[in-house]
C-alpha cells in the first residue's frame, strides 16, 4: 500500500495512512515492511487504529497505522507498506 500521509506521535510512534482498506482488525498486531523509494527496506510491527478528521467541517474516518520502533525519517515521502499477519505460537 502507497502511504499518503505520515507523522509522529510522541510516546507513540509513527502514524501512517494509506491508499488502500484492509481487513485487519483495529489493535491487531501486524508484520510492517517499509519500502522506501530507493528500494531499501526497513521490518517492524505495526496496529491498526482509526483517526478522525475535519475535512470542510465534516469528520472523516481514516485507517491508519502505528509502526513500532521507527522515527519518521525511517519512513520517507513516497514509501509504501507491506503488511502481513504475525504468525500465531
């Protein structure tokens, strides 16, 4: 998935939306591989949540993601995502 926004939440993590709706569950912890636009890759754990916000004074439900274990600049403008299921033990 093409990430179209992202930032920082102190205490936190990353925040990223992108392009697509998945069926993952909200909270559900999740394998991240970032790929950013030279190619190189980078692995973490992500979770689901929704945001909210005000486009034109109407509130717009977003997916989004919290990648774990990364700073912003790990997640350059144009990376994309690739997420997968962590596997049950």
């Amino acid at each position: 998935m093409k990430i179209i926004e992202r930032f920082q939440i102190s205490g936190r993590g990353v925040v990223v939306v992108g392009d697509l709706q998945t069926d993952f569950r909200m909270g559900e912890k999740l394998n991240a591989i970032i790929v950013r636009p030279d190619g190189s890759k980078a692995s973490t754990v992500a979770e689901k949540e929704y945001a909210l916000r005000r486009i034109d004074d109407v509130a717009h439900e977003f997916e989004v993601f919290v990648l774990r274990h990364v700073d912003l600049s790990d997640v350059p403008e144009g990376s994309t995502l690739d997420l997968s299921f962590v596997p049950s033990r």
